[in-house]
C-alpha cells in the first residue's frame, strides 16, 4: 500500500491532466497483450484459450465471468454491475458468473471525484468540473479501491458499460476474421455472435481467436433507448438464493481443517490487556487454546459456539479507554469544541452575517445527536489462513487494498504477501469499511500458522468494538425580518468520521473532515447572508462512516432549524422552500414531493406533515412525513419521497433502496443510541439499539425523477431527510420542537 500511503490530498497536484471516464483498457496492441498487461488483474487467473479484454470481463472456453467492482453490502452490486456489462454483450443472466473484484488499483473508484472536489454538488460550472477531472486524476494514481458514498453507479455506470461494448465489438471482429464476413453484418444475441445465413458461434467458442486480435477499444456503449434490461423492473440475480437461504455469505463459508475462533477485546477500543486468568476456560468443552492478542484475548475451539462461551468465562483486566469513561464527559468535550483551536473549517460564506444576525428577529436552536451503531445483521467474521508464504484472507469488506495493508501489518507482512478473497455481507452500513475483525483475525492466524481459522464475533462483541456514527452538536443562529430568512449561521462540533477512518487505513490527513460539512454547507436556499463552520472535537470516541456519514447528523440540524427560521417568518414549510430553492432541478425534486402529498398546509385535529430538502452524495432528496397524535403516541402514518439520480438504472431496487434508507433514517431517529459508561458501550444488542418495529414502518410512496446530468447514487441520501421531516411532523401535529435524537427521550412513539 506505500503507493496509496505516499499520496494525500495535500500533496496532489492541481494542473496534472485529467482523465474521462477513468476507464483501465490501457493501449493493449491484441487481447492476448491486454492479458499480459500490468493493469489488468485478471491476468494472474487466466487459463489457456481464455481471454480478458479489460478488468471487467473473462472468457473462458467453458464459461463467462463477469467482474462485480464493489462489495455488495446488500445494495445489489452483485447484479447491477454485471448486468451493465452483460447488457452491452447481449448476455442472458443464465449465461455467466459472477466474482467480486480482488484487491487492484485498476478498480479504483472515480464516482469519489465529485464528494472530494471542492464544491457543492449542484455547482457544475467549468471549475467545479475542473477541479472534479483533477480529483479523479488523484484517485486514478492512488489506486483507491473503495465501496462506499453511494458511489457504485456514479463510479461504475459509465465505464462498465463500455467495458461490455469493447468485449461484444472484439469478439464480433473475432468472428469476422473466422468467418470472412464484414463486422457490419454481423449482430449479437445471447451470448453468440449471429452471422447473416443464421449460424450462431458461440462467445465461449471465439475466445481463443479473440484473445490474437486488437481490442476494439473505441467500441461505444448502446444509447438508453435501446437497452433491453437497463432502466425496467428486474428480478436481481442474488434475490432468488437469498430469499431461498442458499446465498453463502462470509460467515457460512467453510474449510477443510479449520478451527474457530471468538474473542474478548478491550472494550475501551484499541487500548491493550493488562492481564488475564483463561484458566476456566481452558478446561471447558472443545477449547483448544486460549490466544493473547494485542487488544485481548481469543479462544480457539472445534466450533463457534464453544469458542463465544469460553471466551466470555475468561477474566481479563483491561487498561483503560483513551476517552471519557462515562457519556455526560463525551457530551462535555463537544460542548467546548466550538473554540478557534477546534476550528476544522469554515466551508461557505456568503454576505454579511454578523450584521444580518442583527437584523429582524433572532432564532437560536442548539441540536444533538448521538453515537450510533452499525449492527447489520451479519456480525463480522472472517476465516484467515497465514502459512510461511504469506496469508490469505476471506472476509466481506469494502476497501480491499486496505484489508491487505492492515492485515499485513498487523503481522509484520507486506501487503503483496496478503491475499483477499471478497465475500457476499449480510449489510454494513459503514461497519465493513472498518478493520476491527481483520487486525485480530490476522493476529490469530498468525499463531495459528497453517490451520484455517474462522472468526465470528458475538452480537456483543459487534456492538462494543463497533466504531460509531460520530457524536455532534451544531450550534445555529438566523434572523428573519419581513417574512424572509436573511440569516443562517450553522456551526456543528463533531468527531471527524472520514479522517479517523482515513487514519485507521494507513493514509491519515491533516486536512479538515469534509465530512462535517455535508448537510452543513450544501444548502440550496436563497439565504443572502449564510456561514457553514465545523469544529473538530478531540479525545472522544474513534468514529467512523455510518450510512450517509455527516449528513445523518447535519442533515437533521440544518433542515430542522430552516423549519424553525420557516416558522418564525410565519411562512408554509413547503412553499417556503420551493420559493428559496436555487436550483431548478432540485426545486422539481420539492415540487414533486408537494404533489405527491398533496400538500396544502395545516391539517390540524392532532396531525401533522413535516418536510425536509438534503442533499447528500450529490442526490437530492426530499420526504414528506405525516404523522397523528393519538392517546399511545405519535404514529407514523405515511412518507412521501422524491429524488433525482439522473438515471434509474433499476425501477425495483430503486424503490426498495428508498425505502430502506426512510426506515433506516426513522427507526434511528426514533429509538437508537450507543452511550458509554466505565469506558465501554453499554448497548450489546438490538433489544438496547432498537430498528423500527414492522407495526411502526409507514406506507412510503417512491418517485424517482432523471432531470440531473450525472447519474447519482442512493444507497445513502434517503437517510439524512427522515429525522428532520420527522421532526418537523411532530412540531406540525404537536407544537414541540424536538432537536436531540433519539426522539423517544422526549415522546412516545405508537
């Protein structure tokens, strides 16, 4: 990893030639020179008679493999991507595998471009775009392969499908050669080229002859009107396993010999052991041995079961955390974080607003929001194999190359000695971009040498070594005079979430966490006089990205304390809004979700609608949540929510990646926080971390609109509007302005 370590973004340097597309062919004079080539992964695998045309595609004379970019964490990566590529090949889904991509800088992902880039997402004016072909530039050299920010269409859309069209294209010129007939007459239909009399020659077949021709690397993709799966409602490819429970994910896979693995960390996050007493469990039913580990210990027994529960019967004696022991500290800490020497950055500034804060009426609101866990369903784990020649490691996880940095080091072995083998997760919400099961599962193995070891962490486990959504409390001012806001002045003091995740992976950064400006700066109201600051708090809990990152926290701020600027200007929260909206395509987005409510102010009589606008990854979304006060409680009665991804690539998973991401963004809102007490979390499971009930989930009507230029991601944005429309609902049905999450601290929920 020294080539990704010895890049930052300090270091990059603007004016460097930008790239289109960020597309890895490379200048291959034949298929069989594009095998050979170094930036092509798919290389090292490749049987005889086989070919690869670029990292993405393989045929073999008995099979077609697809490659999958990303990790699929349950967005449906494991479909989408290669049904892009198989789209341009004209494949059938029953005609070809899929495999997720190994550790390569040849997948690096350009749809991080635009987030890293200096400006709002909104803003596409020739040195916004500038300075994004500069960023991708950085990221082609930095090789950084990485799932995450609702970035796998954006990265992946464009280039995926050409990468299809470069393989239909040579192997139609193979077919040609074979045949002696003209490209031009030829055509292509599941998975055979079709020459003009009829006959069929088989993808399979023509692998061989096309691995000795020059690629057709100007081959273009097919435009949208033509596409046959692309843009309608599909079944995914991994739905069927999964509903059926024949999917292998991680934490089912198995191997000859193996042995497995729990462990007891320090649950004051990577401090180390003081001591401990595994005498108890040695002697209990199939331990084999009991592990010191730099952080705790792990017991090593014939199944997992056995393993959890001598793990839990050894004493250990822990040092203590590095933060705050007990949570009112941690809340403490942040309170005196809004000083110049926590100042990460002040990301916007637009007119006067000292003075303007003086003008008219005077609106402050302080608004918090706590740490929150990752808990999906799978708990991590892994199986780990270190042997004399290095160690090979079969886990879920979203940053390959960085698996293979961290394993390593944690051993003392270079990262090129690690291999990585990509498993299906049963989810992640941010949890698998983090390293916990990776550093101690190496640790193990490393002990182990020659045996494969299986770790599965206990539920609790996962939730006491989890790293948290950061903790934050913004501090906001505005004025409104006349019936129009004229003043916003948004301050957020908050963990630093992508710079810890950053430091973790070996590439730390001193800049300011650009993070903590999403759902802070990127406001697209008409305000003349607006100031977005962060404050970056230190020696609190590690933190880390959780779906949909700075927003999930300054998403609810911002939008709850419009609402509140809305309201004492005496104006309709939607109207209001859509009035302020600078950008057109964005005011559609809010135009919509009025229409789709049918949206015409107050509906009194104990109910109450809430409205919030946030755009987050560069895809705008806004909800509208209706709510009853009754006898028992506030009861969700119905979401609206309208978002602009440019291109719904996939009608069905669109709508279910909405309304996820609402469910998600309520059931957090509502019930959920990690505290800490002695050091350690003292939420270890769901019935403590509560997601929304099946009794509570409102019907959520979905519409998605394409006016955006660039394709957009969804897996994230979804999330941040569903606390502030929630909100902004009970204040609407009730009169009470709740500004800390979760909100059941305050109300009673149905």
């Amino acid at each position: 990893m020294g080539h990704m370590q010895d890049l930052s973004r300090r270091a990059f340097v603007f004016g460097s030639a930008a790239i289109a597309g960020g597309i890895a062919f490379g200048a291959y004079g034949t298929a069989e020179a594009a095998a050979t080539a170094g930036d092509n992964p798919l290389v090292a695998g490749l049987g005889p008679n086989s070919v690869t045309f670029n990292p993405w595609v393989e045929i073999s004379p008995d099979k077609i493999t697809l490659i999958a970019q990303h990790a699929d964490i349950g967005q449906g990566v494991g479909s989408i991507q290669p049904i892009m590529i198989a789209e341009e090949m004209d494949l059938d889904p029953d005609q070809f595998e899929v495999r997720f991509a190994g550790p390569s800088p040849a997948y690096f992902n350009t749809g991080f471009a635009d987030e890293l880039a200096p400006f709002v997402a909104a803003d596409q004016s020739p040195a916004a775009e500038e300075a994004r072909a500069k960023m991708l530039e950085w990221l082609r050299q930095a090789g950084l392969q990485m799932t995450g920010g609702s970035s796998t269409l954006p990265d992946t859309y464009e280039k995926l499908r050409v990468a299809g069209a470069v393989a239909r294209e040579t192997l139609k010129a193979a077919a040609a050669k074979r045949s002696g007939i003209a490209v031009a007459d030829l055509r292509t239909q599941s998975g055979h080229v079709i020459l003009p009399n009829g006959t069929r020659i088989a993808y399979v077949d023509l692998c061989a002859d096309a691995a000795k021709i020059p690629p057709v690397l100007d081959a273009k993709p097919r435009d949208p009107s033509k596409w046959r799966m692309l843009g309608k409602p599909m079944t995914r490819l991994d739905i069927r396993d999964k509903v059926m429970g024949e999917l292998k994910f991680g934490i089912d896979m198995k191997m000859e010999g193996m042995l497995y693995a729990a462990v007891k960390l320090n649950p004051g996050k990577g401090q180390p052991l003081k001591s401990y007493d595994a005498s108890k469990a040695r002697a209990m039913p199939g331990v084999k041995k009991v592990l010191e580990l730099k952080t705790g210990i792990a017991v090593i027994a014939t199944n997992s079961w056995y393993a959890m529960k001598a793990a839990d019967a050894v004493m250990c004696e822990w040092m203590p955390s590095a933060y705050p022991a007990e949570q009112a500290d941690h809340w403490k800490v942040l309170e005196s974080s809004f000083k110049p020497e926590f100042l990460g950055k002040e990301w916007r500034k637009i007119g006067d607003i000292d003075a303007a804060l003086k003008t008219g009426k005077l609106v402050e609101a302080e608004y918090r929001a706590p740490y929150v866990a990752h808990q999906p369903l799978e708990p991590l784990n892994g199986i780990g194999l270190v042997t004399d020649k290095g160690m090979e490691i079969w886990v879920g996880h979203q940053s390959p190359r960085f698996v293979q940095y961290v394993a390593a080091t944690a051993i003392g072995l270079k990262p090129e000695q690690v291999t990585f083998h990509n498993q299906w997760t049963g989810g992640s919400f941010g949890h698998r971009l983090e390293y916990e099961n990776v550093r101690v599962l190496a640790e193990i193995a490393s002990q182990m040498k020659g045996t494969p070891i299986k770790l599965v962490f206990s539920r609790e486990e996962d939730f006491l070594q989890d790293i948290p959504r950061q903790i934050a409390i913004a501090r906001h001012r505005g004025s409104v005079d006349k019936s129009r806001i004229v003043a916003a002045d948004l301050q957020v003091a908050s963990t630093a979430p992508f710079k810890g995740l950053l430091e973790r992976s070996g590439t730390p950064t001193k800049d300011p966490d650009g993070q903590l400006a999403a759902g802070l700066w990127n406001v697209y109201y008409d305000i003349p006089n607006f100031r977005g600051t962060s404050y970056e708090a230190q020696g609190l809990s590690p933190c880390t990205t959780w779906r949909s990152v700075g927003a999930s926290t300054s998403g609810f701020f911002t939008e709850s304390f419009i609402d509140e600027l809305i309201h004492a200007a005496g104006l309709d929260p939607m109207k209001a809004r859509i009035t302020m909206c600078t950008v057109p395509h964005y005011r559609k987005v809010l135009e919509t979700v009025a229409e789709m409510s049918d949206w015409k102010g107050p509906l009194g009589n104990g109910r109450g609608r809430g409205v919030a606008f946030v755009e987050s990854f560069g895809t705008p979304t806004a909800e509208v949540v209706e709510v009853t006060k009754t006898e028992r409680g506030i009861r969700i009665d119905k979401v609206w929510v309208a978002v602009d991804v440019g291109k719904v690539i996939d009608p069905v998973n669109f709508e279910n990646q909405v309304q996820g991401g609402v469910i998600w963004g309520l059931g957090h809102a509502i019930n959920c926080e990690l505290t800490y007490a002695n050091g350690a979390v003292q939420q270890t499971n769901y019935n403590h971390h509560e997601a929304m009930r099946i009794y509570q989930c409102p019907v959520i009507e979905v519409r998605g609109l394409e006016n955006d230029p660039k394709v957009r991601g969804l897996g994230e944005p979804p999330v941040p509007p569903a606390a502030p429309a929630l909100a902004n609902a009970i204040f609407a049905a009730t009169g009470q302005r709740i500004r800390e999450m979760p909100f059941n601290k305050f109300i009673d929920f149905v």
